[in-house]
C-alpha cells in the first residue's frame, strides 16, 4: 500500500528532537514495551530485548518536514508494511542465506561438518552482502526510513535533570 491510501497503518512513535542538520532532524526515542499486557512475555524475543536494553534511548535521522527544532516533542510513524518488509531484510535474508549455505556445504562434502559451517558462514556473508546492496540504493532505504509525522503539542518536554557535586548538598 501506499501512503496515499486509506487503509495505510502507520506505527507511531513519540520523541524528541535533539539536533537539526539541514534539512534533516535527529529525534530521539526511548523503546517502550507493552510486554507487561501481554500473554507471551517470557516466550518472546522483543521481551527479551526489552528486559536487555532496559528503556535505552534510541535515536533517528528523519526529513525535517514539520519545520521542527531542537527540543520540540514530535511523532514519528512508518508504515506497517514498510516495518514488516525491513524486518523480513534483516532477519529472513541473512538467515536464508546461511542455511542455503550450510545445506550446500553439507550437500556437496556429506558428513563433513566443517563444510556445513564454512557453507553457512560463506551464505551469511552473501546474506549481508545481498541486504548491503538492497538496502543500498536510495529509493529503497527511504522507503524503510521512519517519517516525521508531526510537533506533537500535546506531549510536556520533562525539564532537564540538574545533578549537583555531593558536597553542595551535604554540608
């Protein structure tokens, strides 16, 4: 689907504009989970993930279409099929690639499984070459890129953190 269309579902994300560069903006999210709500929480790799970053910060180059600044609290949205294709990129072309390897390897030495490992290390690295030039050109990367969405005016910028040396505060 395009973005043109009615049934277009957009995953949204909020966050804060830490830098402009042009015509771009660096944004930046914490990860949120909704883990706590679900069922399969301790089955699930984004649960995992979750517990390991801890509500880490990430942060994002987006087109500054919304004449954002530094400070502003914005949305940021991609489209669910652009998530589902990116994420089938990453995960499901490398990991393809290094079982087409190993099968081959072990295919064409039958039981040498040095040649089933050195097939699949040889089919990852052909994996991560294809999503190299894949994701390479233009036209595609800014098709799996995040968009700016708009200045979300609802949301409150939390004032900054002031931390003092220990002596100041204990006399």
């Amino acid at each position: 689907m395009d973005r043109d269309s009615e049934a277009w579902i957009v995953i949204e994300e909020k966050g804060t504009v830490v830098a402009v560069s042009d015509d771009k903006i660096w944004v930046q999210t914490i990860r949120q989970s909704t883990c706590g709500s679900c069922s399969a929480r301790k089955g699930c790799g984004q649960g995992v993930l979750a517990r390991m970053s801890d509500g880490r910060a990430n942060q994002v180059r987006v087109h500054n279409t919304c004449g954002a600044t530094v400070g502003d609290p914005v949305v940021l949205g991609i489209g669910e099929s652009q998530l589902l294709r990116a994420s089938l990129l990453v995960y499901a072309l490398p990991l393809g690639a290094l079982l087409t390897g190993s099968l081959t390897g072990a295919g064409l030495w039958p039981g040498q499984d040095l040649a089933a490992i050195i097939g699949g290390g040889l089919g990852l690295a052909a994996g991560f070459l294809a999503l190299k030039l894949l994701t390479g050109k233009a036209e595609e990367a800014a098709r799996l890129q995040p968009a700016l969405l708009r200045i979300d005016v609802n949301q409150a910028v939390p004032e900054p953190l002031v931390v003092h040396q220990s002596s100041t505060l204990n006399p």
